[in-house]
C-alpha cells in the first residue's frame, strides 16, 4: 500500500509540473530557475562564511566613514 501511495504522489507530481510548464513562459522558467540556483549558492556561501551577508545594523556599525554628501 505504501508503494502505491508512493507512485499516486509521484504521478500527481509529475502532472502538477507538466501543468505548471505549459502556464508559465520558457523565459519566465528558466529566470525562475536562475533565481533557485543563486539563492541556493547563497545558501552555500553563508553556510562557509557566516559574515558573508551581515545585516543592515552590522554594515552600519562596521562602516563608520563620514557621509561627503552632507553639507559641511
């Protein structure tokens, strides 16, 4: 039984995605797909090197240099 209900998931699955393929736009799919490969190497890269991508309150307290935009 639970190897039908394996191969029912499956199949559903494999429906589901032939359905989503023929909604979207090739470009679209393949963005799509570009976008899950950078997200997974970002995943990667922070897994290695935890400071990698620091917060918005870490940037502004390790970046102390004087704004020169503002008017004296």
């Amino acid at each position: 039984m639970e190897q039908t209900d394996k191969e029912s998931i499956q199949a559903a699955s494999e429906e589901v995605s032939r359905e989503f393929k023929t909604l979207i736009n090739a470009p679209d799919l393949d963005s799509l797909k570009h976008l899950q490969h950078l997200i997974s190497l970002k995943a990667k890269i922070s897994a290695t090197y935890p400071d990698a991508f620091p917060d918005d309150a870490t940037i502004e307290a390790l970046d102390q240099r004087p704004d020169l935009e503002i008017p004296q």
